[in-house]
C-alpha cells in the first residue's frame, strides 16, 4: 500500500533557479532531541533535506509530519502543514496534526466488529463510536526510526495482540521519502500473525499559502469525484452513495473552499 503526496505547481520552483540565486545544498536527514511523553519515552524530530533546501520535518512520536517546508512562486521557503511546536501539545491538544493512523483510520461503529465467527469490542473514543484506532492510536505511540538514506527513513512499531482491542500482532513499517522534486511519499507496509482488520494513513492539515497565511477559504479546490458516500450524525456510512450535484460537496470544477463550507 503506497500513498503519495505530490506538492502542487504552485509551490514548485526549479533547483537550478535557487542554485542561480547562490542557494546550493546537500541532501541530509539529521535527528535530534525533541522531549520526554509523559511515560517516560524519549522522542526525536528528524529533518529531511533535499539539494534545493526544501526540508521535511517528522517526529518519532506518532510519525508526527511536522513541518513540509517548500519554496513559493518567488522561491521562498514556506510550512505548509499545520501543527505544534513542542510535545506537549502534541500528546494534550492534537486532532491528529500529521500523525500516522491506525490500526483503522476511520470510524468504526459502536467499537464493535466480528472476523471469523468473532465478535471483537474496540475501546470508544468517539462517541459511541472507535476513531482512527481507538484512545491510543498509533499517532500517540513513539515508533522507532531508522534513517535509510540521506532523504528516506524507516518507521517502525509492534502493535500487540489484543492492543485497543484488535486482534493479532502486527508488525508496521512506514518508510518516508522526501525527493529533489519536493514530493514526499508515503509507503505503508503490516504483516499481522492472526486475521485482524487493518487500515492506515496519515493525517496532515495543509494550508499551500504557508504557516501564518490565514485561512484556507480563499484557496481553490477540485475533486474528481461525482459521488460521495452518505453518513449519519456519528460520521458512519449509511451504504448510500451520494451524488455531489447540487450539495456544498461538489467540487468538481475549481472552488474556492469558503464558497462550500461558509
């Protein structure tokens, strides 16, 4: 399962033109000391940095993408990614800011499901509801980073059986790739010992204008989608798959955000 996350033409600015500018560098990843969780695990923040100086910024805790800072039309370095700037808030305040989710990203309603003849209880977070996997994610868990390269990382974490009340252990590696072309990708791998259910992403907020712009209602969006699935007040899917025609949903031509959701 690979998810990629292209930065849009907007933010896109040649290398050779910053290296025009006297701007030239070496792609790195470096770590650093970032704080202690409350239960005592030393945490890191990690930065990626491509040759155009374009850089990534993530956590060991929760796989946290802190900061994605690329260059503007005018070849200035911006964060386009929101989020805090010490753990604590991280671990008291988050709705989730650029952590990776599991083990089910989503809703799952009344915490229940049943696999194979088993009926299986979840802890609720949500509600009467279980929400991106349950009171402590894997967003709220310290993964272990190993550096693959000077732009590519490794994430790692054993999820136990009976964790949050999914069955089997499973083993998920994460693997970060920041490229020269300002895309960062995201590519998921789990191995489980026991039939489990499993669903993983990662959860960033992006304002494209950078940190400290103000809203995004301004910005245009489009999606290339006629349909969209139906849910009730808990956020659960009624199975009805909803045309967008007519509804603040319908983004298939170039939107302006507030225009929707005003």
């Amino acid at each position: 399962m690979t998810k990629n996350v292209r930065l849009g033409a907007a933010l896109a600015v040649s290398m050779a033109g910053l290296l025009m500018s006297g701007m030239a560098f070496a792609s790195t990843i470096t770590g650093q000391p970032y704080g202690t969780t409350k239960d005592g695990k030393a945490v890191e923040i990690y930065t990626m940095t491509n040759d155009s100086g374009a850089s990534v910024k993530f956590l060991s805790y929760g796989g946290v993408i802190a900061e994605i800072n690329v260059p503007d039309r005018n070849g200035n370095l911006g964060n386009v990614v929101l989020g805090f700037t010490n753990l604590a808030d991280y671990e008291d305040k988050s709705p989730f800011f650029g952590g990776l989710i599991g083990r089910y990203a989503n809703r799952i309603a009344a915490g229940k499901f049943s696999l194979d003849g088993t009926d299986y209880a979840l802890n609720l977070n949500n509600g009467a509801n279980t929400l991106h996997g349950g009171t402590k994610g894997y967003d709220k868990v310290v993964w272990t980073v190993k550096p693959l390269t000077d732009t590519q990382a490794e994430l790692t974490y054993l999820s136990p059986d009976g964790e949050e009340g999914y069955p089997g252990n499973l083993s998920v590696t994460v693997v970060y790739t920041w490229t020269n072309d300002n895309e960062f990708k995201i590519e998921y791998q789990a191995t489980t010992d026991k039939p489990t259910v499993v669903n993983l992403t990662s959860h960033s907020y992006f304002n494209l204008a950078g940190e400290g712009s103000g809203s995004v209602e301004d910005q245009l969006l489009t999606i290339n989608a006629d349909a969209i699935t139906a849910y009730d007040g808990g956020g659960i899917p009624t199975g009805e798959i909803m045309p967008v025609a007519n509804t603040p949903f319908d983004f298939r031509h170039a939107m302006p955000i507030g225009a929707r959701i005003r």
